[in-house]
C-alpha cells in the first residue's frame, strides 16, 4: 500500500510540473507576441551592396562602409532584423556621383531609394552616417610571373634531364593600378621532395598577398612537373683552339687537347661526340708576363647539364 501511496504521489507532482511548464511557455509566446505587435524602434547596421559599378573601376578600402539605419514599425516587420545582418544595394549609376577619384552617396539624394527596399510598413527615421565616400581607382590587368621554390633530393644518379615546368607559367592579376603594378611576381609554396628518382608532378599553392582583398587573382595553384632520369658521367678528348692572337705573332702552345667531363642524362649519353664541344682560348686575356692560356668551353650541348675541364692551363711559348 505505502509503494502504490508514493507512485501516485510522483505522479500528481510530474503532471503538476508539466502543467506549470505548458503555462509557462504559453505565457512566454503570449508575452513574445505581445511584443511583436508593438510599434518598435530599432538602429539596424546595413552593409553595403555595390551595384552597376562601371567595369574599369574598382572600390579600394571599403570593408567598414556600412549604414546605420533607425526603423521604426511594427515588431512583426522588424523581426527580419533581429535575425540577420540585412544589405542595402546603392546603384553606382543612379544613387550616386562621382569625383577626380571618389565616389559619393548622400542620404539626401537616396530615401526613396532607401524606402522602396526596406518597404513601406517600416518607417525610417534616421540615417547615419549621412553621407558615405567611395574611394576607386582604374583595374588594370597585367600577367604575372610565377617562381617556384623548389628543394628536390634526388636518388643517386638521378637528376632532372631539363629544367623544372611550372604551369601556368604566369597569372593574371586584376586589381587596382596602385596595387598591381607594385606586384612583380607570385611564388608558389616551398617544395620539399627526397629520394626522388621518377618523374614529378605536383599540385602546388600560391602565395597569393591575402593583405590585398581588392586585387583578383586568375588562380590559386599550379602543377610543377620535371622529366626525371638516370645520368652518367662521360668524358671526350676535345682539341683547344686560341682566338684573338695578333697576325705577327705565332704560337706554339701544348696541350692540343683537353679532356672534358661532362654529366648527361642515360638515354642522351650515346649521342654526344667531340663535335659537340668547342674549346677556347683566348689571347687577350694574357698579360705580358703570363706564360699560359686558360681554356673554356664555349659551346656544348643542351642536354649536357654540367663540365669541366681536367687542365685548367694551356702552356705557350711566342715563336719569333
């Protein structure tokens, strides 16, 4: 009997404490509504929407252009305004008139604009500020070039057979002239790659000025890519020419021949011959006590991608 005596007794207090909850809510929905149907008065921050600017200019500085606008009308109307942070469109062809270099919007020129988007039922009572300025300046487009940071250790033996490929090479950039012409170029995001004997092909990101929120860029990423190989080492006997030697002087000079090193890549290695390199050197280097040329090469081929020389003097002697 004392169990049953206790369960009815939580039950006639759980419908108790539902019962206050049910009026409780119904007194806050009466309450809220009540409300809403007051005339009210409230400022509202409008941030600003920039329409039919003309396409050459752009508006520089503007992030913290905003409205301040006291309505004033029923709580219904103005709940919108409770919920989220409106916009007003000001027309850059029709709501405003421009400077040398600023565009101007005054309140005293606007309210019926103002009036036909915020709508008749809600009253407006005050703007501020009253007047709001538009810096701008001409957009200017140019092509940019890209750079690549780039740190890649290579397997041994392994090397890129040319130079590294970054697509697009260049990006356009489209903002105001002050700004653009002060960029000369972009750089992608440091690459660290190890170990690396196949070819590369990576998707990089630019560092793109994120300072600047009124310039536009073309893209935000690149692809690097590089042909990678196996290379060697060779080495050719090529014959030592001097150049700029007077007509009335004749010269003996040894060696005739020096022995070039040279670093290719595997599948170019069987292609390359003497003829390939031209070895110089040059007379007007000499002074008058100097016994000995030093050799260049002055030609070889492209897809040799380093040398040396193994004698780095030529002897002479002036035959009178």
């Amino acid at each position: 009997m004392s169990s049953s005596k206790s369960k009815i007794g939580s039950l006639i207090k759980s419908r108790k404490i539902n019962v206050f909850l049910l009026f409780f809510v119904l007194s806050f929905i009466i309450l809220i509504l009540s409300k809403l149907s007051k005339t009210q008065t409230k400022t509202v921050t409008f941030n600003i929407e920039k329409t039919n600017l003309a396409e050459d200019h752009v508006i520089i500085g503007d992030s913290n252009t905003k409205l301040n606008i006291t309505l004033k009308g029923l709580g219904f109307k103005l709940l919108p305004y409770y919920l989220k942070k409106p916009k007003i469109a000001i027309d850059f062809k029709k709501n405003i008139h421009r400077n040398d270099s600023v565009y101007v919007w005054s309140k005293n020129n606007n309210y019926t604009s103002l009036n036909l988007q915020i709508g008749n039922q809600i009253n407006i009572i005050n703007i501020n500020p009253d007047t709001l300025l538009f810096k701008y300046d001409k957009n200017l487009v140019r092509k940019i070039p890209i750079n690549i940071d780039v740190d890649v250790a290579f397997s041994p033996g392994y090397d890129i057979k040319e130079s590294y490929k970054i697509t697009p090479d260049s990006i356009k950039v489209i903002g105001p002239k002050s700004l653009v012409s002060n960029i000369e170029f972009i750089t992608t995001e440091k690459v660290s790659l190890s170990d690396v004997k196949s070819n590369i092909s990576e998707t990089i990101n630019l560092k793109l000025p994120d300072s600047i929120s009124d310039i536009k860029f073309s893209t935000s990423k690149a692809r690097l890519s590089a042909i990678v190989e196996k290379f060697t080492e060779g080495k050719l006997s090529i014959p030592v020419t001097v150049k700029n030697v007077p007509d009335n002087t004749t010269l003996k000079y040894f060696p005739k021949k020096v022995l070039v090193s040279y670093y290719t890549s595997l599948s170019d290695f069987k292609s390359i011959t003497t003829n390939d390199f031209v070895v110089e050197c040059d007379y007007n280097t000499v002074n008058a006590e100097q016994t000995f040329l030093i050799p260049e090469i002055v030609e070889k081929p492209n897809t040799v991608k380093s040398t040396r020389i193994s004698q780095n003097r030529v002897e002479f002697i002036i035959i009178e």
